[in-house]
C-alpha cells in the first residue's frame, strides 16, 4: 500500500465521557469488533472514573495495564483505528487535554438518563476549541432515558454543537425494541425474547404498514411521527459540518448489551477524519509529506519500575517511521537512532517496523525527552498546540528521611516531566513546590517517589492559591518584578520565572500593577 493510502486508512481518535457514563464498556466492545480482543472484560480493570484515591494509586501501580492501554489499535472495514486512552478522573484532566491534541476526532458517550454532565461539557470544550470532529452515543437506552428529543436539545444548548441523528430510538428501558436506522432506512431490533433477533436489521421505509407488525402499531404510530418532527428539527447529516466539527452525528443504543455499537462504528470508519495537517511554530504540516514529523503528548513510567525507564508517546504527523531510523530530537539537536520504539496492540506491545502518521508510536527514554518536544528527520520545527495550565492547588514536599534529598529532587523532576504535576523551584533556597489540578495527583507522586524512587516524603500545605508564568518583550521590566518578588517567583521545569501568590486577587492585583508583564494561566509547552 502507497504512504497515501496507508495515511487515508488511518483514525485516530479518543472517548470523551463523564464517568460512569459507559467509556469503558464502549471501548471493550469497539475492540471486541475489531478482533484487538477476544473476551469481554479485558479493559475492565482499566476503569478508573469512580475509584478512590487509594485505588487508583493501586492502578497506577500496575502500570502495565496503563501502559499498554494508552493506546489501542484494531482495524475495522480496512481502516487502521487507533484509540488513545484518557484517565478516567477528573483530577488528570490535564493528561486528558493533552490526549485531545494527539487526536484528528473525538467519540462522546453520555448516559441518556443524565445528559450532559459536567466532566463532558469540560471536554467538549477543548473538542470546541479546535474544532475537533465530534460523534455521538447515547448509551444505556436499555434503562428509563431522557426523551431523545429533550436530549438532542441539550447537546445543542449545553454544547453548542448541532445534532444529526443517525439512529432514532424505538422506546426505552423496559420497552426498548431497538433503533430506527435513519441512514438505512431499517429498523435494527435490540431484542425479541421468542424470535431471538438482537441486532436483526430489517428494511423497513417508516410509512410501510409491515411496521406496525414488527413493533407493534403503537410504537409504530409513535416512531413516525417523530421522525416526522424530525425532519422538521434537525437537518441531515452533513459530513462537512461534522468535520468541521459544528454538527455532530447521534447515535442511540445500549453499550453493555453491544447494540447500536455496529451502527456508529461503520459511520465512524466512513466519516471520521484521516489524520490532519498539524501547525508548527513556523508552517503547517501535511500528513502526505515525505518526511518524518511528530510530537510527545504523554509521557508515562515503564511497565519495570526498577529501569526508571519511561515512554515518550509519539503521534505521527508525517512521512513514516521504519525501524532503526535516524530522528532528531528538536529541542537538544541530537540525532538518535531509534531501534525499539513500540506499538501498541490492545494488550500487546510490539516492537514497531512500520507506523504511518496517525500512528502513535512509544520511544523508550530516560529523561531526555519531554512532553510538547517535536521528532523529525532534521527539519527544524516546533509543532504547537500542546497546552500545559496553572496548577491551583500547592503543596511543599517534606522529606521523612533528610539523606535522600537528591534522590527526592530527581524523582521530583521525572514525575513532572511525565506531567504528573509542576514542580517549581524557588530562586533562593531549596524548597521546591509542586502544583497540581486535582489532589489526587499529589497523592500519585506521594505513593510513586516511594514505590519506584524509595523516598519518603510528605506533601504540606502551603498558603498559595494561584500561579502564572511570566513573560514580556521589556526584559528590563521583567527582571525587576523578579528582583523584587524573590519569595514568591518560582521556576518551572523548563525554567520559565512563574509568579505563585495566596490569592486569586493578589494574582490580579501583581498583575493589573505590572501592565508590560502578561501573566499566563495557559501556556504552550516551551
Ligand atoms: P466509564 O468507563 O465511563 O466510567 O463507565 P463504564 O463503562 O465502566 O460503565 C459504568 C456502569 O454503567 C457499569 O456498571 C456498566 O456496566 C454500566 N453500563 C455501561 N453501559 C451500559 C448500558 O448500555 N446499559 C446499562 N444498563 N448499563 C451500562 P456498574 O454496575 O457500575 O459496573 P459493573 O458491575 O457492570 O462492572
């Protein structure tokens, strides 16, 4: 097959939900059609959403489940589908964004007696912000669901997205006989106890009178007039908004009983995106380029926690990877050869001969590489995009024994570089500070520094609220707000000078004072 080829049968995507809402499962049976897993219950342990901090910290401990799930491939209808994973809890939604630059489209799986809920408005805002191509699953029709009309609503309300249904549900929860397929004009049947025909398709135009034998005349009646009132509601599908991602495709079914998976999958290989150009700090990048391109969005420890060994996760943008060949690391100017980068098959990791852009291939590393650095054949690029955000919650990390405080430093700094938190340095002194979104994170690097690093320590709280990065064009001006707020200026791993201060309005404050100073809540990873 021509790179072309190999490129336009790629797509790369991730599961955006609430929890709870069924990703899991959803990803179980996607991968069970792919043939990428032969037994339902494989991804089970993965889940993550609803687990105390202590269980996760059990997860993450058993870090090869994590690792191998990060990303899983399987091909459906001649398409090479890679799903990359995100956490589960709210706490690593920074991980989760990051995952959301690495995709060219985005699966979003409500529960249908909740709606929208509050992680998934989140996502769906950083999918917005890029306008990342959006389908659809309203999963768990198997229970008492909110009308599908008051549901398709919310999702335009809520989301700002407009709705095109591909399947229409035919009742709910006791009652629910199936899903009208809009797109085939057939009636797909979730199940019928004597005749045993779940997922059964039959043909069926909504005015043929057959109807009203194969569901009864009242779910008949009922059927066609909203799909009348459908017709007048929604517009139909257009491949062009979705990917544009204004319009997202729905679909109706049930996750656990594997209906209305087929359905979404077939339309997911058909209209998804192929992988997509990528900008850089100077141009934008082709997939059909001959030349390697790509981009670190996940760093993660190695399954062997005594080799410190971790992975880079690389996302292809262009040209391809062949085993064994030369990539240069942009930000330090080496050239490495790479001889044992991995891929990942559900369960599986293989060592990669081949990738092609969208492919995301694991670089073993030992520090060196960071998430947001940039892999080429030597062209001098920087993609951009990859956000880094200012933690809101601090602590200070106390060691318990005071001879290992170098050991404390350097697992410090690998941790955060794997994006596990910030860690900032002070410009005087030792104490360093760690920043973070979800307190659960702190809790992970706790239990990680003893278990892979054999470092006590306790994480104090401390009396801060709020951290931006500086910069400006005035270095004068700059330097002299270092000067002056020694105590409370930090440096980052990368070394930017971030301002840490106990409120969010001494924050605003320091800033409206120093107007020739930006304060970045958000930044782009240096
Ligand atoms: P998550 O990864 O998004 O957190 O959700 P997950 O798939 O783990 O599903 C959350 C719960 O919802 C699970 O139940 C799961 O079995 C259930 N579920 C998923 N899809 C459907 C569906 O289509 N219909 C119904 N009725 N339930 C569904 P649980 O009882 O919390 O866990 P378990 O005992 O099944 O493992």
């Amino acid at each position: 097959m021509s790179h072309a080829q190999e490129t336009a049968r790629r797509r790369t995507f991730a599961i955006i939900s609430h929890p709870d809402a069924g990703k899991t499962t959803i990803t179980e049976k996607l991968l069970l059609f792919g043939g990428a897993i032969q037994m339902a219950g494989a991804v089970r342990a993965r889940r993550a959403g609803r687990h105390a901090a202590s269980d996760f910290i059990e997860i993450e401990k058993q870090r090869g489940i994590s690792v191998s799930t990060a990303v899983m491939s399987f091909e459906h209808q001649g398409c090479a589908v890679n799903l990359l994973d995100t956490p589960g809890h709210e706490d690593f939604s920074e991980d989760t964004y990051r995952v959301l630059t690495a995709v060219d489209s985005a699966l979003m799986v409500l529960d249908s007696a909740k709606g929208v809920e509050a992680r998934t408005l989140a996502l769906m805002e950083v999918c917005r912000m890029r306008d990342t191509p959006v389908m659809t699953y309203c999963n768990k029709f198997d229970r008492e669901s909110m009308d599908p009309f008051e549901l398709m609503d919310s999702i335009e309300k809520q989301l700002g997205i407009q709705t095109a249904p591909m399947t229409w549900p035919i009742g709910m929860g006791k009652d629910f006989q199936g899903v009208y397929d809009l797109v085939n004009r057939a009636v797909v049947f979730y199940q019928d106890a004597q005749k045993g025909r779940k997922n059964d398709v039959v043909a069926l135009a909504p005015e043929d009178p057959a109807l009203d034998e194969w569901i009864g005349p009242e779910a008949a009646a009922k059927l066609r007039s909203e799909l009348e009132l459908l017709e007048g509601a929604s517009p139909p599908f257009d491949p062009e908004s979705y990917r544009r991602g204004k319009q997202t495709p729905v679909f109706f079914g049930s996750a656990i009983n594997n209906f209305g998976v087929k359905e979404l999958l077939d339309c997911f290989v058909r209209f998804a995106p192929a992988p997509q150009p990528r900008a850089t700090a100077t141009r934008y990048v082709e997939p059909d380029e001959p030349t390697f391109t790509g981009f670190v969005f996940k760093i993660q420890a190695n399954l062997d926690p005594s080799h410190r060994d971790r992975m880079a996760f690389v996302r292809i943008v262009s040209g391809e990877y062949n085993r064994g060949m030369k990539l240069r690391h942009v930000r330090s100017g080496r050239d490495m050869a790479i001889n044992n980068a991995t891929t990942f098959l559900a369960r599986d990791r293989t060592v990669t001969e081949q990738a092609f852009p969208g492919d995301i291939i694991g670089l073993h590393n030992h520090g060196a590489i960071r998430i947001g650095d940039t892999f080429t054949e030597g062209e001098d690029l920087k993609f951009t995009g990859i956000p880094s955000f200012a933690p809101e919650l601090f602590r200070r990390a106390r060691l318990l024994d005071p001879l290992k405080s170098k050991s404390l430093v350097k697992g410090l700094e690998q941790l955060a570089e794997e994006g596990a938190a910030q860690l900032y340095r002070p410009i005087d002194g030792q104490d360093y500070l760690l920043g973070a979104l979800g307190s659960l994170q702190f809790d992970v690097i706790q239990s990680r520094l003893q278990n892979e690093y054999n470092v006590r320590a306790i994480f104090e709280q401390v009396p801060y609220q709020a951290a931006r990065w500086l910069f400006s064009d005035d270095q004068e001006a700059l330097d002299k707000f270092i000067a002056t707020n020694r105590d409370r200026v930090y440096r980052d791993l990368a070394d930017n000078p971030t301002f840490i201060a106990n409120t969010e309005w001494a924050m605003n404050y320091a800033a409206s004072q120093n107007p020739k100073i930006r304060f970045l809540k958000t930044m782009e990873i240096q």
